[in-house]
C-alpha cells in the first residue's frame, strides 16, 4: 500500500515549472496518491481561508506524508500552535520564511511562533545559505529549536523556480523511499 502525498504550496502557487508541480507529476506517473492542494487567492492569501482549505485537505485525503514550501510552513506552523491538524508519518518543510516576515501582503501570518510539536513522525527541515526570505542565522536557530533532521542547500536562494528548482531529483528520491516504506 502506498502512502498519501500532500503539496501546500506558498505565496502565488507553485505551478510548472516549479519543483513542487513537477514532483506532483512524478508522482502520478507511478501511479502515487498524491493531492497538490491549489490554495485561492494564492496571490493575495488569507491566513483564515488558507487554513480552512489546509484543513479540509488534510480531514479528506488523509496524508501520510506533508510537503510544505515557503508561506505553507507558517500555515503548518499556525495549524500546529492551535493544535488543528493530524498527525503525519512524514513532513518536509523546505525553505520557510522568516517567522517575523515583514511583506505587507502576507501580515496576517505573521508573526508565528516555532510549534512545540509538528504533529509528525518524522520530519525534515530545508533550508538555503542565501534565501532572500530567511537569513542563515534564522535558519539556523529555527532547526535548533526544531530539533530534526536538517539539509542545508548553498546558494539556492528560496528553493523555487527563480532559483533553477524546477526537477529536483533529491527530492524525489527521498519521498519516493518514504512512500514506499511500509506501514
């Protein structure tokens, strides 16, 4: 039995060729159960709009493995404060945000507070030397304060399609083992 595969997303979507569309085709081509959750007004998010439809997801599809980009680890991190969602087998949190983050846009989410627990099994924090949305010292801290397993990437900026993550084999690689574990 394979495992379920849940993509949020962050700020203005990760259509192709972002590495989260493509890893959500991958996916699909072997016959994987996978959700890649399209957040509205993913332009303009809403943190109470945005939770509801994570939720709704996560209540629905029923995960084993989450994998949030950017805006979606502040959703995750909310979600886990307030103590609203299940818990998964596996989650990746790839290139989070500042958890004091300062774009107008997006104040309703911030700021967050690291979770005392991340309602998963196991989880994988990843981050870049150079995001232009978290600065290194940040980064460092936040995985001090997680305490999990951490993959440092130099100079991939936010980890999007801006900074040439488009096919990501590692990735792949790495949810492909999980999903393949059994139960």
């Amino acid at each position: 039995m394979y495992k379920k595969v849940l993509l949020l997303h962050g700020w203005g979507g990760s259509d192709f060729p972002h590495w989260q569309s493509w890893l959500a085709s991958e996916i699909a081509k072997e016959y994987g159960c996978v959700n890649f959750l399209k957040f509205s007004d993913f332009d303009a998010p809403k943190l109470e709009k945005w939770r509801i439809e994570a939720l709704q997801a996560i209540k629905e599809f029923k995960p084993d493995i989450v994998i949030c980009h950017s805006l979606a680890n502040t959703l995750w991190f909310h979600l886990c404060n307030q103590g609203l969602t299940s818990t998964v087998k596996h989650l990746y949190l790839v290139a989070p945000p500042s958890l004091n983050c300062e774009i107008q846009e997006l104040q309703e989410f911030f700021p967050v507070s690291v979770p005392n627990k991340l309602y998963a099994e196991d989880t994988t924090l990843i981050y870049s030397t150079n995001d232009p949305y978290m600065k290194i010292e940040e980064a460092e801290t936040l995985q001090k304060e997680l305490d999990v397993r951490t993959i440092v990437l130099h100079n991939a900026g936010h980890i999007n399609t801006h900074s040439n993550f488009g096919k990501w084999e590692w990735i792949l690689e790495d949810v492909q083992e999980k999903i393949k574990e059994t139960f």
